[in-house]
C-alpha cells in the first residue's frame, strides 16, 4: 500500500507498506528492494531498521519510507489507520508479499 503523507510529514513524502509471510521472505523483501533500487536508481538507504529480527524492517530512502512487516505486525500497529490523515492512494503498490511471487524475478 502506498500513503502520500508530504501534506502531513515534512520529514518524508511516501510511505509504502508490505507484508511478508515469514521472517525470511520479510528479511528476503528488503534485501531485494535495497538491491533494485540501487541498481536502477543508484540511490542507497539512508538507513534499514528491523533487519535483524525481520519482523518489521524500515527502509529510508529520505522522501520515501518503506515498511515490510508480519501481518501479525502489521494488523497490531495499523500503520494505515494511523496516517490516515494523509491521502492513500487506490493502487496497492504490493499489498501481499506472496501475490507477487509468480512475478518475481530470480536475483543474482
């Protein structure tokens, strides 16, 4: 899920959501997002939070912010409800880890 909050927040502008199945696939979907968005964007986190328990893993990319977590972790801390004020798109940018698996490419 994808939040614009740049009308609530002056620290960042975006906020995408993710939930992963297991520790492993979070800890798998961030290392994975870090790799793409530095091989086709070259941009590097300003910083990652989370990884080594992987149960809610922050990536800061300075105006966007990602959160990959357990629906357990998810459900409990309702990130969505909580920055309602700001606008949340339509479009779920990837609302379940495990939908995009038949579209997911191999990494090297």
């Amino acid at each position: 899920m994808q939040l614009d909050v740049q009308s609530s927040s002056n620290i960042f502008d975006e906020m995408i959501i993710a939930t992963g199945s297991s520790t492993r696939q979070v800890k798998a979907a961030c290392r994975h997002v870090i790799n793409d968005v530095k091989t086709h964007g070259g941009i590097i986190p300003i910083g990652v939070e989370g990884e080594d328990v992987s149960e809610w893993v922050l990536i800061d990319f300075g105006d966007i912010v990602i959160h990959i977590m357990l629906q357990s972790i998810r459900e409990f801390y309702s990130l969505e409800r909580l920055w309602s004020f700001g606008d949340i798109c339509k479009k779920d940018i990837v609302p379940n880890i495990e939908e995009t698996k038949s579209s997911q490419h191999s990494c090297k």
